[in-house]
C-alpha cells in the first residue's frame, strides 16, 4: 500500500533493502534489520543463556545430617525460640542451623546457575545482580499507561506523537507530564510489553495510521497499523508488541497520522490509551 509506504519511510529513517526488509545506511544489519536504537543499533540487555550454566560455588553444610537434631527437636529449641543466652551451641543444634540455611542457599543458587547465572560468593555486587533477575509481584505489576481527557485535532497528512492528558504510573519514572507523549523506561528494566489503541471521529475519507515508536523512530519489533477508514462509526486500530528489549531511559510513543483532507478528532476517551508494563 502506498500510504503505508509512506508513512514508515516518513517515521523511520529506514530504507527498503528487498522484500520486507529495511535497513539504515551506515548502521550494522542483523538478517536484513537494522535498529535506530543508541545511533549504532540496540545491544540486547545481558540475561541468562539457556544451556549455558552459570558459575556456583555455594554448598550444603552436613549433607548427610550426622549429629543433627531432627525437626521436631529444633521446633522446640529454647534457644531458636529465645534465642542464645550464652556459651556456645551444642554441637547438634549448630549443624541443624547451618544445614537448613545451607539447604536453602545452595537450593537458590543451583536454580540460578541451571538458568546462566552467576551464583557465587567471591563478588557480592555480581551476587546481587544475579539475584536482582528473580521477578516478584511487584516487578510483574511495574509499568505504566497514557490516556486522554477529551478529543484531539489532528491536521491532515501531518505525523505527530501523542500528548496525553494523564498517565498513571505504578512507580515514579515512567511517566513525566513536562514530556506529555513518552512512557519513559526506569532502571532496573530489560524487557517491556506494550500495547495501545486508537480512535478517530467517523469520516470515510482517506487512511488511518498509528505506529509505536521507541526513542523516536518506529523500529522492528514495534507495529504499525494502516488502513482505511470507517464512515459511519470510530475507526480504531490496535497494536501490540509482546516483548520487546529495552534499557534505561529509552522511551514509547504513540505516532498518529490521518489523510481525510481536513482536520480529524482523535482519541475517543475510553478507547484511546498507551500501555508499557515491565516484563523482566
């Protein structure tokens, strides 16, 4: 389609190479892409590589559990319970002690290098990294969306990102409202999954186009929709990218672009909205 040609060569400064391939001159390709991101194309965050175990010195103290109190003796330690008055443990109680937090331990640190991490007491800050991967509630919660309070005007033929109205956020950095049309990635995230939806006002005239675009230009993982109109109700159009990389202070848009011949409304309150929730 050609409206849709032109709209990917006027988001992205990216040049069609063969059949559905497009590449940027002067940045490296991997199989016919190239990626705007960081001016010389992304570098993937450092994750665990499956089948490649990571380093593990940890070990299970007493692993044959000699001279050690059973459960039900250590449920009823009066030093656990109370702790220590004095002097030192006996000898059944320490290895009870070592042999859980041991057990515990090395169990954690196995996991980790079964999945390519580093699992290792000789560095603490790489320790704390290695564990920093473990997801938690709160990381599966973490992101943010966009919406707006009323219509837009949107000129014609012209592209633009979206300044949103509000955006919440489920921790502060995602959103900041002096940048109205980003969802700014924080620290500490490596992948993001991303949706959004758009409507524009009834008009039957010419096409309909939004795209998500990352750091400012539309790159390969994030769509692209483009089609015709609808004349007697909202068009809308849908877009999501699973998973999709990302580092610190990168950040999405959503891009907008209308050929009615003349000004158009656009986002409808409820179905208009930018999504980018923290994967990993």
């Amino acid at each position: 389609m050609v409206v849709f040609d032109i709209l990917l060569n006027s988001l992205n400064p990216l040049t069609r190479v063969g059949a559905g391939k497009r590449t940027s001159a002067g940045v490296a390709t991997v199989a016919g892409y190239s990626s705007p991101l960081g001016g010389g194309g992304y570098t993937m965050p450092s994750v665990g590589q499956a089948g490649a175990a990571g380093a593990n010195n940890f070990l299970q103290w007493n692993p044959a559990k000699n001279n050690q109190e059973n459960d039900a003796a250590y449920g009823a330690e009066g030093a656990r319970l109370n702790g220590a008055s004095g002097g030192p443990f006996p000898s059944n109680l320490f290895n009870k002690i070592a042999y859980q937090q041991s057990t515990f331990i090395t169990a954690l640190a196995a996991v980790l290098s079964a999945k390519g991490y580093n699992a290792s007491d000789s560095d603490i800050n790489a320790l704390i990294a290695s564990l920093s991967n473990i997801m938690t509630q709160n990381d599966l919660a973490n992101g943010a969306y966009t919406v707006l309070n009323a219509a837009q005007s949107v000129a014609n033929a012209v592209i633009g990102a979206v300044p949103w109205d509000n955006g919440y956020q489920t921790t502060q950095g995602w959103y900041d409202p002096s940048q109205p049309t980003k969802i700014i990635i924080p620290p500490g995230v490596n992948f993001v999954a991303v949706s959004a939806q758009a409507a524009w006002a009834a008009n039957g005239t010419g096409s309909r186009g939004i795209g998500i675009a990352v750091n400012g230009n539309l790159v390969i993982g994030c769509p692209v929709s483009m089609g015709g109109a609808v004349p007697d109700w909202y068009t809308v159009q849908n877009l999501s990218a699973n998973i999709y990389p990302v580092k610190a202070g990168d950040y999405f848009e959503l891009w907008r672009y209308q050929s009615s011949g003349a000004a158009l409304n656009f986002g409808d309150t409820v179905m208009t909205w930018l999504v980018v929730n923290a994967c990993a």
